[in-house]
C-alpha cells in the first residue's frame, strides 16, 4: 500500500526518465505498471492524493474517467499542444498546462515534407515504382511559392524556419497581428484578402470555436487553381465536404496530417480523393518528441515543487 505526506504527481513514464526530477514529490507511473503490487489503473487512494496529472500521450481517454477521484488535483500537463480534447473535462479550479514547444521540430518537419511531398508528386512516383512506370515528367517546385501560414505560434514559426531555405514568399496568419524577426503576422481578419494569392495554405492553427470549420467552401473558393492545402492542426478546422469537392473538381491539392472524421474509417471517400495524400496524425510521433517532453515535464515539475509559476499555461485554474 503506497503511504505519502509529500505532493503526488502521476506520471506517463518512469521517474528515473525524467531530466532533474525535483525531491519533496512524490511520483507514481500512470503507464500499466503496478502501483501496490495489482496491475492496472492507479488505486482511489493515490487518485485522491494526485495533485499534478501529466496525461499520456494521445490517450487523453484513459484519464478522463479518473479525474473525479483526484480530489486535491492542481495541475494537469498534457504533451500536446492542442487541448481540446480535455479542457471541457477539466474540473473547477485546475490549471491546464499545454505542451507547447515539444512538438514544433517534429510537426514543421512533417508540415515541410507534406508539402514537398505533394507538389513533386512523391506519391505517385511510389505508386510508380510499384507499378514498375517511369513516371516522368515536370512537377512544380517550392521554390519560388507564396506559402501561407495559418496559425503563427511556435509551430507555425518553426514551420516557418524550416521554409525560408526554399527560397519562398511567407506571409502570416494568427488570431492577433503582431511583428516577429522574419515579418508581419495579420490578424484573422484579414485572411480573405490573402488566401487568392497563396500558392500553399499551410493550417497550424489550435482547434476552437473560432477555427472550427475556418476552412470552408468560401475559404477553398478563395484560393487560386492548383493551390496546395497542407493541415497539420486538427481535422474539424477543415470542412470535408467541402474540400472533397475541390478535390474531385480537380482544382485544388491538398496533405492531410488530420482529417474530419478521424481515425479515417474504410470507405470513406477521402482515402480516394484525387490530388490528396493523407498521413496518420503523426506530426508529434518522431523521435524527436520524447526527449522535448520528458524535459518539459522535468522543469514543470521543479517549478511545481518550488511554488514557482508554471510555463504554457493556457487555463488558470479560477
């Protein structure tokens, strides 16, 4: 039986795995090992303790049922960087932490190759091999496109980063307009007004009542022929229906990291769009995300154990 007088934290991974992991915690692994000798979820008398969560990783589900019985619960830490999934769980008075920062390389990484990928026809040069053709041809390039970025936080300044030796046009979206080191960033606002001269939409907004469906058929409309949508945010931003009909007219290009249902289910007509390559929410899963959120996790922790404030939050507990 685990019997503790210091603050519990329930962890996704051993605390041994935990960069500086602070003394005066006392941590317990939410990760199927055994908390007092039984296998499965942690016993009611831990959840009652917990004052710090940190959520597994895409498994926001398995703690969801848990919350109730976390009576001196403070603090919840998710590792991704989008929350809408456990905000309107979250219980009266806690603090939600996001992930930010530890999923920028790997997510504009993947942005980057979505785009390149779909404009060099990558895919149909596998479909190719496959089919022993020699696919030979002229494809469009990167460079010299005007690339839209829609949603400029930390992702979409690394996407950005990650861009400039392309030799591109960047020009920038977020909900509030503001100057950064490589130019302007224009407020939501003025979306419209640049969506006819965008060669390339890249979507890195978080999922809210405001971006929710932000995609529709007067955004797609909006885009010039031939136009490249890449999303790596979150699939309801985007109307299916009406990016299936771009796509089908033959008029617009699209990469989807995520998609409206998802997972995608057999039969759904997306998997056979034409003009579309779809990858499988798998902007954070890399190699690069487990040493960038085992170090947040660290620092949140020693803030929490010093009574320091904490980073990324984006819900005060009130």
């Amino acid at each position: 039986m685990i019997t503790v007088t210091e603050p519990v934290v329930l962890l996704p991974y051993p605390s041994e795995q935990i960069p500086g992991m602070p003394d005066g915690l006392a941590p317990s692994v939410f990760d199927g090992a055994e908390y007092d000798g039984r296998p499965g979820p942690p016993p009611t008398e831990l959840l009652a303790r917990v004052e710090l969560l940190v959520v597994p990783y895409m498994q926001t589900g398995t703690v969801l049922p848990l919350l109730g019985a976390m009576e001196r619960l403070r603090v919840v830490q998710t590792q991704t960087a989008g929350v809408d999934d456990i905000l309107p769980h979250l219980p009266a008075g806690v603090t939600l932490c996001n992930a930010r920062g530890v999923h920028d390389a790997s997510t504009a990484e993947l942005a980057v190759a979505l785009t390149l990928a779909a404009l060099r026809d990558i895919p149909g040069f596998v479909r190719g091999q496959d089919a022993e053709q020699w696919r030979a041809g002229f494809y469009p390039a990167l460079a010299d496109k005007r690339v839209l970025i829609v949603g400029y936080g930390s992702v979409g300044a690394a996407i950005e980063a990650r861009l400039r030796p392309f030799e591109v046009e960047v020009e920038r979206v977020a909900r509030t307009a503001r100057a950064t080191e490589y130019g302007p960033v224009r407020p939501l606002a003025e979306l419209p007004a640049l969506l006819p001269r965008a060669d390339v939409v890249i979507l890195a907004v978080p999922l809210s009542e405001q971006t929710r469906g932000l995609v529709d058929a007067a955004f797609l409309a909006a885009l010039p022929d031939g136009a490249l949508l890449v999303n790596v945010a979150r699939g309801p931003v985007v109307r299916t229906e009406a990016l299936l009909a771009e796509l089908t007219a033959g008029r617009l290009r699209a990469a989807l990291d995520v998609t409206d249902p998802e997972p995608l289910p057999a039969g759904h007509p997306l998997w056979h769009a034409p003009n579309l390559l779809i990858s499988p929410h798998v902007g954070g899963s890399s190699s690069a995300f487990l040493p960038r959120a085992r170090r947040l996790i660290g620092e949140q922790l020693s803030r929490f154990a010093k009574g320091e404030p904490l980073a990324n939050v984006v819900s005060p507990a009130g």
